[in-house]
C-alpha cells in the first residue's frame, strides 16, 4: 500500500493555501498584493460607468441608515385609490378562477380513439 510522505504533504497542504492566498488578495484594497493578482489574471478593476449610466443616477440620494430614528413624509393615498385596486383584483381573482375551472373542464374530456389504419 502506496503512503504519502509527511513532507509532500505539507508542500501541498502550502502550495494551496497560497494559490487560496493570492486568489482571495484580488478581493482586497490593498495595492501590493491586488497588483500581482490583477497580473495573474485573478482580479479586476472596476470600470468607469458608461454614459447613460451616469446620468440616469441622481446625484445626491437620500437614504435613511437601517436602525435610525429619522422619519420623513410619505404621502398617504386616499382610501378611494385602495378601493380601486382592491376591485381591480377582486376582478382579477374572478377571472383567474373562471380561466382555472374552465382548464379543469377541458382536461375532463376523454381523449381521441387512436386513428384506426385502413386494411387493404
């Protein structure tokens, strides 16, 4: 029975924990080591954004921090509007149910006989 030798093994066990090293260093902000692995082909750098990008984005967006006490004015819509999109799906449902019944009943119909070949 072949044994591995306790010496390759930790050149292994080294090797791969280095090549995991410089691939996971490509994630970092750190110019020394990102440098080599952008080299290597393991890491970019991010691209400017196109033009319509740019533009489409606000310059200044204001987001509240998750967990903060800060509140701001929503518009309330009227209880008119609710009314409507809750008939709006009521009608949806309704016609959904209607489409599903009607599945039902056709799946219900026996299938065709098998076409019979002509005996000559």
């Amino acid at each position: 029975m072949p044994s591995v030798k306790p010496a390759k093994k930790l050149f292994g066990i080294g090797a791969m924990l280095a090549a995991a090293s410089l691939v996971l260093a490509g994630c970092g902000a750190s110019e020394g080591v990102k440098g080599v692995a952008e080299a290597a082909g393991m890491a970019t750098t991010p691209q400017e954004s196109k033009a319509f990008v740019r533009e489409a984005r606000q310059a200044e967006i204001e987001y509240i921090p998750v967990g903060s006490s800060i509140t701001r004015d929503a518009p309330r819509k009227p209880v008119d509007d609710f009314k409507k999109i809750e008939t709006n799906l009521e009608a949806k449902r309704t016609a959904n149910e209607a489409a599903g019944n009607e599945a039902k009943a056709l799946g219900t119909t026996p299938p065709p006989k098998p076409a019979e070949i002509p005996k000559q």
